[in-house]
C-alpha cells in the first residue's frame, strides 16, 4: 500500500517515503519513490531526495506527513520535464 497516492497529468502515480542516512552524518534524509500505478505505464519509476532532514527516523516521517499532495506533485512535474 503506498504511502501517497496522487494524480498528475492525468495520471495516478504511488509515492512511497523511506529514510537513508549516508556515512558519517547524523541526519536522516527522506527519499521518495514515485511509481505509475496504470497498466500502460508499469515500469515507470524512480527515487529522489526531498529536501527533509531530522535527527531520528520518527521526527523525520512526522514532518513528512505534513507535505501537501501539491508539493509531491509539483516534484513530481519537475522530474518529468
């Protein structure tokens, strides 16, 4: 079940969050997965950072809740322009 569901450009896409944190820092960063949910569309996908970072995973994903679905979308535009 995805994180986010969102419609852009006549089109359903499934947003998914995860927390990466690199070596030899103390921040988590979040990542987002965007995947077309039609048929036609299977296969396209990919990550990308949204500029979020917290202390500790929780802090992280309880400020993630607060994005608005416009934000994601307008993400989303850019990467496919």
């Amino acid at each position: 079940m995805p994180w986010r569901v969102i419609a852009h450009d006549n089109q359903v896409w499934h947003v998914d969050a995860v927390a990466e944190r690199r070596a030899h820092t103390q921040a988590w960063q979040l990542v987002l997965s965007f995947r077309a949910a039609a048929d036609r569309a299977r296969g396209r996908s990919f990550w990308t950072l949204y500029p979020l970072e917290a202390t500790s995973k929780s802090s992280l994903f309880s400020q993630a809740e607060r994005i608005p679905d416009a934000a994601l979308s307008q993400l989303l535009a850019e990467r496919l322009a």
